[in-house]
C-alpha cells in the first residue's frame, strides 16, 4: 500500500490567521476518499500559531520567540480539535504527533517517531503532525512544514509528497512548470519571494523541501489546496500543479539520515588528495587531509566537510570532539576522522 505525505500550509488552512473549518472537512474527506482508492496518508498541517493568534485577538503575527511559543500551544488544541470532529464523522480516528529537529537529529528518536507513526497506520489511524513550535524556539525562527513534510517523508519511506498551498504550483514566466526531472541552481531561480501574516518560507522553502523528499525516492507535488478533491485528483495520476520526480539513485537509509536529519555542528576543511580519496576512492577520511577545523562539535556531530576552496562536499559523522582535532591537527590518530559509511556526498547533503 502506498503511502502518501500531505502538507497543508497555514495560508490554506488559516487564510486571513483564521482556521477555515469548512476547508478542514473538505480536506478529511478528500483523505478518507483517497485512502478506499489504497492509499495511507500522513497529514503534516500548519496552523497552530494562526489559531492561537485569532484565539487572544492578535493580528499580527509576534516576533519574539515565547509569544510564538504561546500561540502555538493555544492553537494547535483548536486544530487538532478541529480534525478530530472531522474525522470522527467517518468513525475515524486521528492522532497528533508534535515533532522537532532534534527528533530527526537524535538516531534512537527517530527510529522510535518512524515505528510511532507506522504502527498508526497500520491501526487504520491518521496520523496528524506539526512542528512543536510550542517548545522549540529554533524551529519556530527557523523551521517551517515545508522541510518537515520531506523529512517525514524520508522518515517514513513515502511514495509521494504533496505540498499544498495557496499557489498552482512552481511558476516560469506566468506559466506553471508541470515536471521537474531534478532541482536544480535554474529551478531556485525561478523564485518569487512571498509571505503573509503567519506563513514562513515561500517557495523557496518547497523547493527544499521538494529537493530533499525526491532525493529519498518520493516524488513531490506542489499544488493549490484550494482544489476541490486534489489530494484524490492527485493520486489517481491527474496532472496538476508542478511534479519533482523522485531521483533514480537514492542512497541507503542511514546515509540519507546523516544527509538530511542530521543537524551540522561545524566544518572541516580538507586538502585535494583527501578530496580525491573520499569522493572517486569510497575511502574514508583520515587526519592527514586536514587543513582547518571551524565550529564546535561533539564525537558522533555531523559536520560539513568542505575542500580548500570552501565548497561543501559532503558532511558525516564525526570520532573526535573539535578539541581533539585541533589538538592534533597534521598529526596521526587512531581511527578514521569520517568512516565512509558515515559520510554523505554533497547531492545528498543539502
């Protein structure tokens, strides 16, 4: 049975920072109608902030940390209030799963969110998911649902990821791009920047999201959630908004975990032969390809590794602490800095 990532932005869930209930039982119906057709889904929502904003009478979204904080613990209650009624006029039964970077970062937590989640569908349950903006000031500064959803997606092997949002898809010259075989430098470009009130991150963000996901072998739908039965539409073959196909090389899972879950601490520079040897050898990297060390991280951190002339090449797995390195930096150490199974190539890396 496929599986199926739905991300619903705030801009279609919440227009205006008010939640659109109407919008909420159409979209519960779409999933209920697209999972008899053989399919699960995961719902990933936005929302929380928007709703607990139209709760105290805020218009305007806060910028400091904890007021957002605050109004996403009020919201996501209404939002999560408001699927379960939806769900529960199917005799459905939805489950709420507030998740942060430190969940993907953390190999035990996201082992464990992954079997969570699995265990839900296999209960014939919906599983609901946000950010838990509540408790993470850094993914509220940082974080949006575009990058969660592809993380979910990778987390739980999906076939597809659809973006919904309030554009037709990926636009180039007032047309939508139907197919993009590869995200690339000339697909970024075709940004167009845009926010409202209590939305982050744009297209530019569902590209990378739509980088990510098709790099774990999904492929990514970025359409408008204003559509009537898109998620159905959509999973039956229809051709709307913009399609990333999935990439037709996809690395191991722990690979892609260290590529896209891990958090990177810091940055290690190496010289050519070092470079040669890690990415035309399969060799791991070794002290003596060292050139400079940045940052500060721990044993088992990932960090980027960057050649001489500060491109990223990758980022792995470290076995010493950024101390240790500097200490013996043009010296010899017991084991390999990076092994090669604990490094991913810059492809998988962004």
């Amino acid at each position: 049975m496929k599986k199926i990532v739905v991300k619903i932005g705030s801009s279609i869930i919440a227009p205006s920072g008010k939640l659109d209930a109407r919008l909420v039982e159409r979209l519960v119906s779409d999933i209920i109608v697209t999972e008899k057709s053989g399919h699960k889904i995961i719902l990933v929502s936005s929302g929380a902030i928007a709703c607990g904003a139209h709760k105290v009478g805020v218009s305007k979204k806060p910028h400091d940390a904890h007021s957002l904080m605050a109004l996403a613990s009020i919201g996501q209650i209404i939002l999560m209030d408001a699927y379960s009624d939806a769900f529960r006029k199917y005799d459905r039964v939805c489950a709420q799963i507030l998740l942060t970077w430190d969940d993907f970062d953390n190999r035990k937590r996201f082992l464990n969110a992954r079997a969570t989640i699995q265990k839900l569908l296999s209960m014939n349950i919906i599983p609901v998911i946000n950010e838990n903006d509540a408790v993470s000031s850094d993914e509220i500064k940082f974080g949006d649902n575009d990058r969660l959803s592809a993380l979910v997606a990778d987390l739980v092997g999906a076939d597809t990821a659809i973006i919904l949002s309030d554009v037709e898809g990926l636009m180039d010259k007032g047309k939508v791009v139907t197919c993009v075989p590869k995200v690339s430098s000339k697909i970024f470009s075709l940004v167009n920047a845009k926010q409202n009130a209590f939305t982050s991150g744009g297209m530019y963000t569902k590209l990378q999201a739509a980088n990510t996901a098709t790099n774990s072998g999904a492929n990514v739908i970025i359409a408008s959630g204003n559509q009537e039965n898109i998620i159905t539409r959509l999973a039956s073959g229809v051709v709307i908004g913009t399609t990333f196909l999935a990439a037709k090389n996809v690395q191991k899972a722990r690979k892609r975990w260290i590529a896209f879950s891990k958090k990177t601490k810091g940055k290690i520079y190496i010289d050519d032969g070092a470079k040669e040897a890690i990415l035309h050898k399969g060799r791991s990297l070794l002290g003596v390809g060292i050139i400079k060390i940045e940052g500060e991280f721990k044993k088992k951190d990932a960090v980027e590794v960057r050649d001489k002339e500060g491109t990223i090449i990758g980022c792995g797995l470290v076995n010493y602490t950024c101390e240790e390195l500097r200490n013996g930096q043009g010296k010899k150490f017991e084991k390999e800095i990076i092994h090669r199974d604990n490094f991913a190539k810059k492809d998988e890396c962004q």
